[in-house]
C-alpha cells in the first residue's frame, strides 16, 4: 500500500515539477499509441481492481476511519464508501470505457476547396489533464482510464479524505499500463495530501494543459480564482425539479424520491423543489409527505410549512447545497416564475420538469440553459455513466469546449490537416 509521504512543504514544487515533467514526456507518446494498447490496458486494470478488491476494501476502511475521525456528515461518509457493489461498479466502468471507439484520430468533417486543397478535421488529445478531487475514491478510476482512453496523460490528485483507497485503485491503473506496455506516468497520482500540491498543479502551465476539478463549491471556487491552467469548471449542483400543474402523480411521486433519497451525497441530488401553485395542496402536499416519510428534512418556503416534516426555509436554503437527507420546496405561481427561480439560484448543472404538457416541457428545455434538462426522469441520471460513457471525470457547468458529462470525447480537441498536390495560393 502506497504510504503518504507527507513531503515537507519545501519539496512540494519539486515534486509536483517532476511529475510534470514526466506527465508531459507520457502525453507525447500516448499521443499516437494504438487503440489496441490503451484498450489492453484499461481491460487489465479493470482486471487488477477485482483481484485486488479485498485490498481496495481494506485501505478504504482505513480511509472511512480517518474521515469519521474528521467529523465527516453521514452523506459524505456514502460517498467516501467502497463495498464489494461499489468495486464491481468500478470494474464495470473500466470495461465500458475500454470497450468504447477510441476518440484519437476520428474525422470530424472533411471537406476540398477550389484551390486545390483537402481538408480534414479530427480528434487529438488535450495532452496532459490534471484531476483535482474529493471524496469519492471511483474518480481515480474514472478519471484514469477517460484520459487514458481520449490520449492523455493525467496527473490526479485526490482527496485527503480517500487517499488510501485511490492509492490502492491507482496501483490497479498502473498495472494496467504495465501489461499493455504504455508508460507508467501516463497516469500518475500526487503521492501527499499537502494542500500545496494543490497550488503548484494550477500554476504548471509548461506541463499542464486543463485543470478539472471535481468537488464541492469551495474547491470548484478555489481552483478557478488562482489556476494559471484553463480549467473545465465542475460547479456544485443546484439541482431543481419543476412540478408542473400537469405532471402525473405516479410519475413524479417515484422521480423525486428516487433523485432525492437514491443517493443524496451526489452532484445529481434534487436540492430544491418547485410546486406550481395549482398542486400544491393535493400532489405537492403528497410529495412532500412521502419525502418526509422517507427521512428527508423540507425547508418549506410560505404556503408550505403546514405540512408535516417540513421546517421553514430560510433565505440561505435557496441555492443550496445539501448533499444529504434535506431539500428545499416552495410554490411557485407558473412555469415562468420556476425557471426564473433556477436561473437565480442554480448552477447551470442538472434541473428538470415533472410535466405531461409537451408544450411546458419545450418551453424549459428552450428558455433554460442548463448543462443538462430533463423531463419526467430523475435527476440521478446525470451521469456520464448513465449517458453512454462508460464514466465521467465530472459534471461541466460552463460553456467553453466541455459542457455536461466529460467522457473521452470531451478529453480531446482538434487539429486540420491539410493536404495539397503542389497547392499555391495566388
């Protein structure tokens, strides 16, 4: 098991440097390695991480103990958990995204021009990513084999919180790229939970290409005021469901339940609950029962807090965050006031309607600009998973090259090349 060196502050810049360096020396070679072998070794990794799942297990439960000892919510304690469900989650994720097309050499357009020239478009790799996370120890899977996947060489640097189980999952990565013959710092991990390492990662523009961190709103917040690097930004989920006065009661009651209670912890949690004003007494009021029997606290907005199992909602509850067993509600007079709601307290991640009214439904989907919209399903499903990529590195709020689950693709860019038979430009 990988031990944190717990370097002294002093040779922090050093060793960030070094793994730099050899980040972008990998980068160069993955740049044109074969599908075959990235598929190899993202097969063989998957392979270790089963093999080695009494080992991931026990160096998590160390890592549980060290965040009990933090005083870790019991939301964030799910998030940090490995059992054997979750590991066969990761080594179905391995094998998705090696199964998938490699992305590296795609044609994207292709077109001539009078002038003689011929002209193509296609995928290339980013380069060298660096993967800045928290908590959730499958990111370290995730996020290895995505990068690998699109071409690139990837620097991760965890959460101190889960630092011995992505240890043992990166032992699997790199075993994996042992067996495919592909060099070891394709994927490197910051082998320290000093927060310095952190810093030195957003300043390293000779080595790094894209920060993308995945965490909560501080973090997210930390890394784009000081990053040096472009950044695809994983905002926090200020996750809406919009109830419609023509949504089904079937359908809704199971939606929200399901993308409050399935896993609150997660970025696709609901947070806050919209409840046109024509349903608020009959469907709203059984909504929120079924919540309040389910364990879940209501921050009730007016109109509401007669209901059992709810409290009254502050000014603080609206654009909140709770990643746990509470949700925000309050009723809105029309569909036009719910999305004027979300665009004053979301973060443009993930928010949906609960409506049987086509017309409704094309209205949120044209008038929001959210990175992803959804109707009648639960929020839970923004994943990059549960889209066909195999995994996500996270959720992109903003608008510049990535937007939404960041698979492979998304890990890639661009470049023209050119063809000509002795072409000269009058």
């Amino acid at each position: 098991m990988m031990k944190d060196t717990a370097k002294p502050a002093a040779n922090i810049p050093a060793l960030m440097a070094e793994i730099g360096h050899r980040a972008k020396a990998a980068a160069a070679s993955l740049a044109f390695a074969p599908a075959s072998a990235k598929t190899q070794a993202l097969s063989a990794a998957a392979a270790a991480v089963d093999a080695r799942r009494a080992e991931i297990i026990a160096a998590n439960a160390r890592d549980m103990d060290f965040a009990r000892d933090k005083g870790l919510g019991t939301a964030m304690l799910d998030r940090l958990m490995l059992d054997d469900a979750r590991i066969d989650g990761i080594i179905a994720g391995l094998s998705a995204i090696a199964a998938q097309p490699d992305p590296v050499g795609e044609t994207l357009k292709e077109w001539s021009m009078p002038s003689g020239l011929h002209i193509r478009r296609v995928r290339t790799p980013l380069g060298v990513i660096g993967v800045v996370y928290e908590s959730r120890p499958n990111v370290t899977a995730d996020a290895g084999a995505l990068c690998l996947k699109a071409g690139n060489a990837v620097i991760l640097r965890g959460g101190s919180e889960s630092f011995h189980s992505s240890g043992a999952i990166h032992a699997c990565l790199v075993e994996g790229l042992q067996a495919a013959g592909l060099p070891e710092d394709a994927i490197q991990r910051v082998p320290t939970r000093a927060r310095e390492a952190v810093s030195e990662m957003l300043r390293m523009t000779e080595t790094i290409d894209v920060i993308v961190p995945r965490g909560g709103k501080g973090l997210v917040g930390l890394v784009q005021r000081e990053a040096r690097v472009p950044v695809f930004a994983h905002l926090e989920g200020i996750v809406h469901i919009y109830i419609d006065k023509a949504a089904d009661p079937a359908k809704t009651l199971a939606v929200v339940l399901n993308a409050k209670t399935r896993r609150p912890g997660i970025c696709g949690a609901a947070e806050c609950l919209l409840i046109h004003a024509d349903v608020a007494e009959t469907l709203g009021a059984v909504v929120i029962g079924a919540l309040a029997e389910a364990g879940v606290t209501v921050h009730a907005g007016d109109g509401l807090q007669h209901l059992p199992g709810t409290v009254p909602a502050g000014d603080d509850d609206w654009g909140r965050e709770y990643l746990d067993m509470d949700i925000a509600a309050r009723i809105v007079p029309d569909q036009d006031a719910a999305m004027d709601h979300i665009r004053r307290y979301g973060s443009s991640h993930t928010d949906a309607i609960m409506t049987e009214d086509d017309a409704a439904a094309a209205r949120f989907f044209e008038r929001l600009d959210s990175a992803i919209l959804m109707r009648n399903a639960s929020t839970q499903f923004a994943d990059g998973g549960e889209f066909g990529m195999g995994a996500e590195i996270g959720i992109a709020t903003g608008k510049m090259h990535a937007r939404g689950p960041v698979g492979a693709e998304q890990l890639t860019s661009f470049k023209y090349l050119v063809e000509g038979e002795g072409a000269t430009r009058a």
